[in-house]
C-alpha cells in the first residue's frame, strides 16, 4: 500500500485525529487518500487479493475514499477521453443551458452510452465492484452514470471553485448505502482540477450540516462555521491521481470541485452504486446493443432502459445537472 504523492491545498502539517465511529484499529487520518497498487495479476483477474480488499474496505469505512491504481488499461480511457472532451466543449458552449454543478466551469456530462464507447473495464470494473459489494452488500445496484468535467478557463471567465458540499443532500442512514465510482480519464492533479475532498466527514455529519433545499442547483453545501472548525484537525486535500486509477467514495463525503487551470478538460466518470436494499428509483439509459454485455455481468444489479442507438446519441448530451438527480430512496 503506498501513498499518493501531492500536496494538501491547505495546512496539510495540521494533525489528523480520530473519527469517534471508526473500527477500533482504525489509524488516524492520512494526509493524503490511501492509494493501492493492483498487479497485472489483480487487474487481469479483476480481483484484488484478500490482504488488498480489506485495506480498501478499511479505507472506505474509515476515511471515506480508497484509490486503487492500475486498475485500468490506460489504452482503453484514450479514445474514450478524446470523444468526451469535444462533446464538453459542445456543452460549454450552450452557456448558461449547460448542465453545470455549482458554476459553469464544472459540467455534468454523460458518455456516450454506446457499444463504441461503453468498455466494460471501464464502467463496469470488477475490482470497483469488488470493493462496493465488500461494503455495502452483494450484488449492489448500479443506476447512475454519468461524468463530471472540469473546464479550462475561458476569456472574461476565470475559473471557480465549487463550494464544499455533500452528494448526500436528502435525509439520509447513517452507515454506508452508496458509493461513488470515479474514474479519471487523464492524470488528475491540483493543476487541472482534482477534486477536493475532506476525509472522514462521512461518519459525523448529515443533513443539518448542509445548506440549501434538495435537488437545487446549489444544495447540499456545508455550513460555514463546521468548516472552519473542520480544517483546524482534518484539512482538505487535493490529491494527485494517475491515469488508470480507480476512485470509491462515499457518497456522503465532503467534497468540492476545484478550478482547472490548465488548457486541458479534465473528465472524471462517475457511477453509483447503491447497496442491494437501497430503493433508488433511477435508471440508466443505454443502447440496446449493451443488454448483452449489461446481462453478462453477474455481480452488478444494473438497472437500465434501452434504446436505439441512433436515439442514445440524440439523447446522451441532454441530461439535468448533478444535483436535479435523485439519489434518495422511495419508501
């Protein structure tokens, strides 16, 4: 297991302490993201080792986030990345009709949900699905997926961070229900807008630490004064991440899109999966040529609707911002 290499955004030699509802061998707080390395046996196997499950699984309970790199043949992210960066430019330029999180710099955008683009490596990882069944139960259900990308700057417009917020902007359990998969299309670092994120918030916080009304485009942002008192012993960070990686975070964990000050988009894709009795209503749009690859795979509940492709390419850059989805649970 080894740490990622990057620097904390701010006061990163502060200490890191418990969070009170951690394992009882629960260390304290790194730094930075634990980070582990798969082999090319793991990853071809799609497996970690039992000794790296559990460190994940440890992580996710304890710090909210694991990285696992290697997870991913860079290969296949390649022409994935290059069709996804037009189409955010396509998306940037309807303006204020974009579909952004926060501010305009930071857009909401699917891939294209086509047998061209839609690698299973990719979106449906095993090792990801490995770790999530781990934690949240056999079998979790899949019924999000789409992308969040960090926008160059562009004249008269410099680029803006998002204010720190929680995914979780809805009366929500106190234990791990959904966790996000990330995956980054190009190396990821403070430069071109890694995420912030704010470890072991996941354990202490819900609802009545958060502003704003569920499902508008600015909810779930953290109040002001619990920040403050937060980066006194947990400061933010922003970490490095390579190519390849795969990210798993609690959906509940504070978090905040930063600004991408280089002349690069930074795409990072993200799937949801819920645990097996959760009862999200959500479903995933794809085309009909994926039910083969959908159904083949066994350890995912993959909820989707299909389509025509020719209709999935019509409707894939249409979609709400992040927060106009409903990650809640039905009665």
């Amino acid at each position: 297991m080894t740490l990622l290499v990057g620097l904390a955004r701010q006061t990163s030699h502060l200490t890191r302490m418990n969070s009170p509802r951690t394992f009882a061998t629960a260390r304290p707080l790194l730094a930075q993201p634990v980070s582990i390395q798969a082999t090319l046996a793991e990853r071809s196997q799609g497996r970690l080792s039992e000794q790296n499950l559990e460190r994940a699984v440890r992580q996710v309970r304890h710090d909210g986030l694991v990285v696992v790199q290697n997870a991913i043949d860079t290969d296949v992210l390649r022409k994935l990345n290059e069709k996804m960066v037009k189409d955010a430019l396509e998306l940037r330029s309807r303006g204020q009709n974009s579909p952004f999180n926060y501010n305009q710099g930071n857009l909401q955008q699917d891939a294209p949900p086509v047998r061209e683009y839609f690698h299973p490596d990719i979106f449906l990882n095993p090792i990801a699905t490995q770790i999530t069944s781990a934690v949240l139960g056999p079998r979790p259900k899949l019924t999000f997926c789409s992308g969040n990308s960090a926008m160059p700057p562009s004249a008269g417009s410099p680029p803006e961070r998002q204010p720190v917020h929680s995914d979780a902007d809805f009366a929500h359990p106190d234990h791990p229900f959904a966790l996000v998969v990330n995956v980054p299309l190009i190396d990821m670092k403070p430069e071109n807008g890694s995420t912030e994120v704010w470890l072991g918030t996941h354990n202490n916080f819900g609802i009545e630490a958060q502003e704003g009304a569920h499902g508008e485009r600015a909810s779930g942002r953290i109040r002001a004064p619990l920040l403050v008192d937060r980066s006194k012993t947990n400061p933010p960070i922003q970490p490095y991440i390579p190519s390849g990686s795969v990210i798993i975070r609690d959906l509940r964990l504070w978090h905040a899109g930063m600004p991408n000050t280089t002349s690069d988009v930074r795409i990072m894709l993200a799937m949801i999966h819920f645990a097996p009795w959760y009862r999200n209503h959500m479903r995933l749009e794809l085309a009909e040529e994926l039910k083969p690859i959908v159904d083949s795979v066994p350890d995912l509940d993959i909820r989707a609707d299909y389509v025509s492709e020719e209709e999935a390419l019509k409707r894939y850059l249409n979609r709400g911002f992040g927060n106009s989805y409903d990650f809640g649970q039905s009665p």
